[in-house]
C-alpha cells in the first residue's frame, strides 16, 4: 500500500504553492512555480489512484443491491486490473528525483585498451551518441576532438544540450568493450579493445563557485598535423585546477569563447565530483545492478561478428547491432532505466 500520511503531506503541499503563487513575485514566483510544477505530476497521479480506489470501493458496496449487483459484477474486474497499474505509476512518481536529470550533458569519450582499435571505436561511439542526439532534437556542441591519423580519436569532448538529457544517457559512462576484426588486420582474427565513456551533468553557476586563484590558464596553439586537434587556430585555452589537477582545453576560433567553455566544463567537472563524493557516502559498499557509474567499470560489449550487443549490468542481449551503432539506444536506455527504478521501489519498501 502507498503510505497515505505522505501522500496527504505531497497534497497539502501542492495547494500551498498554488495558494502562494498568487500573492508572489520575481525570484520567490520563479522558485515557487518550479516546485508546483514538480510536484504537479505526482499530484495528478495521487488523484487518479485515489478516484479508482473510490471507484472500487463504491462498486463493491453495490454488489449488495439486487439492482446494481450486475453493473457492479462488470466494473470490478476492470478497476481490479486497472488500480495496481494505477499504484506502481504513483509508486514511481514518488520516487526520489536526482535533480540533475533534466539536464544537459557533457560527453566524454577517449579509447581504452587497444591501439589503433580503441580509437576507431571511440569514432564510433561518438557518431553513435550523435545520431541518437540528433534523432531527439538536442543540439550538439564539440568542445574537444583530438583525431588519429586513421580517423579514430585520442579524445572527445561534447556538449549536448536539450531536456532530460542526463537522464537519458547518464547509464552510458563505464567500460564499452569491442569485438571485432580490426580493418588493419589482414589475418581476420577478432581483438578486443575498449573506450572509456563519461556523462557527466552540466554544472550551473549556482552549483560550482570557483576561486580564480586556484586556476591557471594558458593560451596555446593547435594544428591538425601529427594527429593534434582537429582545428588549426592560434587561440586554444587550457585551464588547469591546481587544487583536484583538472585540465581542460578548448580550441574554438574565438579566444574569449574558449575561456567561457573551458569554465563550463571546468565546472561540470568539479560538479559530477562533488556528486560522486556525496553518491560514495551514502551508499559505501553498495553497487546496484546498474553499477556505481565508474568509469571502470565494464558496462557494455558490442560484438560484430555476431551482431550482438551486450549489456553486462542488466544482462541483455540485443541481437540488432548495426541499429545501435546507428543510434537506435531506445531499448537499453528503456531497460536500464526500467532496472534501476525497479531496485529503488524495493528499497522503498523496505
């Protein structure tokens, strides 16, 4: 059962901003109206649960006239199946929310073990992560991408702005293993090589204040010769934070840009270390099923003389490559998602 003492304090807390917001203004309204609007889905849920309980109630209560027994006798078996859908909807809905998932992203991406390999499948990745971006309508900034001379890349940098973006690709970061015949090898052996892959949320002002004397920059320049950056530009930023040994390089054409970028993702960075400091304390020795999110930890492998992709947390295997190369990530995005809601509706219970 839902607890309804919570479910009173979410309702009575909703009718509070509502009543609130009509007497505000400016920043209090903007606060006020972020929280209302939060908490407007689940309240919309509260109150469907609750009509299909009273729905039930009532109808079994009927089965006791003679007049309304037959009515009543149809209805029951569809409120039935209806009210624990209705439940695990509001379950869900009361789940607690990392603030962070609706927002933007950094991608990361740079090849792991493996030479040359490593960095063909790191291209590949990138091309893979852009294609479903771009299938959702999120727009896609490269802040960093140093190339090999094969056309594989040393490292990967990415914004990809849009709704609910960390929400959707936060399960990505960890180990991506391959398994395939390298197009440099002439006896048609499979290898395995891997690349590491990071999403991290885009950190905002108000999360991350900086001190300027703990950052050194250095104005530098990069050239596509010898498999530097991919830009040729005399205006390249690198900004190092000396007290955690961050660096982080920008080489658009514009010098004052590659400042305010190489500061963003300076601060992502500083952020999603902070949250991981706060995720470590809370939960010490405990790693869902779908990991601790280290940049370690093997994650996926993507095997092409099978066609098979593998996801080694939630144990699926989908039998459909080359869609997933080509960004088609629905399906292991849904069930991933779909496995840590599950584990955080047992330990709500519990």
């Amino acid at each position: 059962m839902v607890p309804e003492e919570r479910l009173e304090q979410i309702t009575q807390r909703f009718e509070y901003l509502e009543a609130a917001m009509a007497g505000a203004a400016g920043a209090e309204i903007a606060a006020l109206a972020k929280e209302y609007s939060d908490l407007k889905p689940v309240v919309e849920k509260i109150a469907g649960w609750r009509a299909l309980r009273d729905e039930l109630e009532e109808a079994e209560a009927m089965l006791s006239d003679p007049d309304m027994r037959e009515l009543a006798e149809e209805e029951i078996p569809a409120l039935k199946t209806r009210l624990p859908e209705a439940e695990h909807a509001l379950r869900l809905a009361l789940l607690p929310r990392d603030e962070a998932d609706t927002r933007s992203a950094i991608l990361e991406i740079r090849p792991g073990t493996g030479g040359d390999e490593a960095a063909l499948f790191a291209a590949d990745l990138l091309r893979m992560y852009q294609r479903f971006s771009e299938a959702r309508g999120w727009r896609w900034d490269e802040i960093e991408l140093q190339q090999t001379e094969l056309g594989g890349i040393k490292e990967a940098v990415v914004r990809i702005g849009g709704d609910n973006v960390f929400a959707r690709l936060k399960y990505e970061s960890g180990v991506h293993r391959v398994q395939r015949v390298p197009s440099t090898e002439s006896g048609g052996r499979v290898h395995t090589s891997a690349a590491t892959v990071a999403v991290l949320p885009e950190a905002q002002d108000v999360d991350i204040k900086i001190d300027a004397n703990d950052i050194r920059i250095d104005t530098m320049r990069s050239s596509g010769a010898g498999g530097q950056h991919v830009n040729t530009t005399d205006s390249a930023v690198r900004i190092t934070h000396m007290p955690s040994g961050i660096v982080v390089t920008s080489s658009e054409k514009s010098q004052h840009r590659n400042r305010e970028i190489a500061m963003q993702v300076l601060r992502t960075r500083l952020y999603d270390m902070e949250r991981q400091k706060v995720h470590d304390e809370r939960s010490q020795a405990r790693k869902s099923q779908v990991g601790s999110g280290d940049r370690s930890e093997r994650i996926r492998t993507y095997n092409f003389p099978q066609g098979r992709m593998t996801d080694h947390r939630i144990n699926l295997t989908l039998y459909k490559l080359d869609q997933v190369m080509q960004g088609d990530l629905d399906e292991v995005i849904e069930a991933l998602t779909a496995d840590d809601q599950a584990r955080m509706l047992a330990e709500m219970g519990q």
